[in-house]
C-alpha cells in the first residue's frame, strides 16, 4: 500500500505495469503527482490518447494548447532525438474520470541513429 511511504508533495513515476486506475487513486490519495507510462496495457484509453495526439500532430495542434519539448543528444557514433508533446485539456478523453487526479496526456517520440542508420 502507497500510503505507508510519505509521498506527499512528490511526482511518482511508473511503468507501463504500474498504469493502473487504483494505483493512481492512491498516489492522488498521498497527496502526490504522477506520471504513468500508457500503452497498450490500457486498450481503450491508449487507443484513444493515441489517436488524439496523432490526429493532432498531424494537423499541427490547431488550436490545442499544448507544450513541445526537442532533446537531441549527440555522441560517441550516435545521435539521439527525442520529442515531447504534452496537453493539459483532456475533455476530449472520456476516461478522464475514472483516474484520480489526470490532468494531461503526453506522446513521447524517440528516434536512435547509430552510424548514420
């Protein structure tokens, strides 16, 4: 149980085994943040962010208000890029409810080239 540790004021971070809606309603409970890792483990939910974050990325986010972040890392034979997109109105998912404490969807991209592949 979360609640044993002394997480209030804290971000928790888990996995995509730990995006589950009664481990978030604990950590809301511990008066702490999270960030769960969504894919596929959460069909309906992941299929829905997915194809709103796509749909929106392919249009160029008219009219969303969202944040963008770009990370290229360079070295040793290898170039790394990742990208960030993060939306804090999530009207649109109708899971919304179900997850205590859900205040953004976010898409991660990450793109490796090693040796120029």
């Amino acid at each position: 149980m979360l609640r044993v540790l002394n997480l209030k004021g804290c971000i928790v971070t888990i996995d995509a085994m730990g995006c589950q809606k009664h481990i978030a309603s604990e950590i809301s409970a511990a008066q702490a943040g999270y960030v769960l890792a969504l894919k596929g483990n959460q069909g309906t939910m992941y299929e829905g962010v997915l194809e709103f974050m796509e749909a929106a990325l392919a249009a160029g986010f008219p009219e969303i208000a969202h944040d963008f972040l770009e990370v290229i890392e360079r070295g040793h034979g290898r170039s790394e890029t990742r990208r960030y997109w993060v939306c804090d109105d999530i009207d649109w998912l109708t899971q919304c409810s179900q997850w205590k404490g859900l205040r953004s969807a976010a898409m991660v991209e990450s793109i490796r080239e090693i040796q120029g592949k």
